[in-house]
C-alpha cells in the first residue's frame, strides 16, 4: 500500500500515477487506498477518488467500489448496482489516461464491487463489467461543449459573482442555455431554476429524457397537443401517426366506445 499523500489534488493525483508506474514495474501485488485521479471534462481537469485500485502482477489495474448497499443472497438492487457500475466506469476512464502512459499497464473493464452480505458487517464482492458503462460516458464526454467556448459565447460583461443582486445573477444564468431533466434535482442545485424555465417555455424534457427521446422532432407540449389533434405536423412521421392513434384510441375510451385496443 503505497504513500500517496501528497499537497492538493494536483499533487495527488501526480502521486497516484507515479505509485501505479511503480507499481506496475515492480510486478506484483499492490493497492492503492483512495487514490488520486484526473480527468478532462469539457476541457477542464476534474478530480475523482475511487475506494481502491488494485495492481496486478500482470499489470492489470482493477477498480474496486465499496457501497453501503446489501448484497442478499448474492444479488444486489439493479438500479443501485447501474449506479455504482456508472460511477467506476468514471474512474475506468480516468485511470486509462495514466495507463496510456505506463509501459506494461493495462486497464480493467471489470470492477470489483464490495457490499454488506445479508444486512450484516460482513463484506462480500462481486465483479461487475462496466464496458457499457464505460463507452456511453466517453461519448458523452466527446459531446461535451468546452467551457471557454460556452464562455465566449455569452454577453460581455456576464458574472456569476455571488454578490451581484437576484435579477443579476438570474439574467446571467438564463444566458447558458440548459437541458433540464427530472434526474438534474438529485444533482444541480439550479435544477428547480431551470425546471421553472423549462414548465414557463412548455419543453417536453420536463417530462423526462425518456419522453423527449420519443418525441423526435416535437419539443414542446404545445406541439405535442397540436400534433395529437391533428392540427401540426406529418402524418407520415411515424411520431404523429403514433400521438394521433394515442389520441383516438383515448377519445374513443371516454365516448364509451370500444375498448382499446
């Protein structure tokens, strides 16, 4: 278990890369207790801290994630598990940009994720793949806009300086455009700014990403009404022919009609 104090982030996430090279060239077993590690996001560094990673004689670097969540009966929540499985395809990700750097160094598509066994103080683990995982956040990672270019692209003399007065700052961050979604509540803490911008305008991913995803070209409710009462849109885009078939089907149900089918 190597040393990887080290002053600030920058320092540390340093510290960490030279104790995997080292690590990694000593050829044997070692881990890394709440390493260091960096990744470019939209062009600036972010650092992340995983639980543990494990080098192998080989030179495979494993992730290891350690939850609070049980694991009962070998089997844990799926939707906690994806979650998990998420955030080490994060650290994958980072800890490949210090392997490409490292002669013999190799990551891991396959974390170890360490859980509670039946609601006791025992630990068990299980090897998750995150290959998946792992390639919808380097794309998503891709499509990213870069900050400076977001910066460039608003008004002279924009700030965010928390003195500034509410309308201010309001006027300010109305300036960045946003694609607010349910999930941003758990996460942003200007989620309820842009949830009220998004109701205010009628966007359809206030309804959800799925919704929106299924909307196609269609984004706002108004649209949708429009496009379901026959009154907008194509009738040969497979979108409208589905609202409007929707739309009879629930007419029909409330006239007493035939049952839908």
């Amino acid at each position: 278990m190597p040393d990887l104090t080290a002053a600030g982030p920058e320092g540390r996430a340093a510290r960490t890369a030279l104790a995997l090279r080292e690590a990694t060239a000593a050829g044997g077993w070692s881990l890394l207790d709440h390493p260091m590690l960096a990744l470019e996001v939209a062009g600036s560094p972010v650092y992340l801290e995983p639980d543990a990673v494990v080098v192998h004689p080989d030179g495979t670097w494993t992730v290891v994630e350690i939850k609070s969540f049980p694991m009962i009966d070998s089997s844990a929540d799926a939707a906690k598990v994806g979650a998990a499985a998420r955030q080490a395809a994060v650290y994958v990700l980072a800890l490949e940009r210090v392997a490409a750097l490292t002669e013999g160094a190799e990551v891991g598509h396959r974390v170890l994720l360490v859980c509670p066994k039946d609601f006791s103080n025992l630990p068990t683990a299980s090897v998750v793949d995150v290959r998946k995982q792992r390639a919808v956040t380097h794309r998503q990672l891709t499509r990213l806009t870069r900050v400076e270019d977001i910066a460039a692209a608003l008004p002279e003399g924009t700030t965010f300086d928390p003195g500034r007065s509410p309308e201010e700052l309001g006027t300010a961050v109305d300036a960045v455009p946003a694609a607010y979604a349910p999930e941003c509540l758990a996460a942003c803490e200007l989620a309820f700014h842009c949830r009220a911008k998004a109701r205010a305008q009628g966007a359809v991913e206030a309804l959800g990403r799925s919704v929106r995803g299924e909307l196609g070209s269609l984004t706002t409710v108004a649209g949708v009404l429009a496009a379901a009462a026959g009154k907008e849109g194509d009738p040969a885009d497979p979108t409208v022919a589905a609202l409007r078939r929707a739309a009879a089907l629930r007419a029909e149900a409330l006239e007493g009609g035939a049952p839908c089918r």
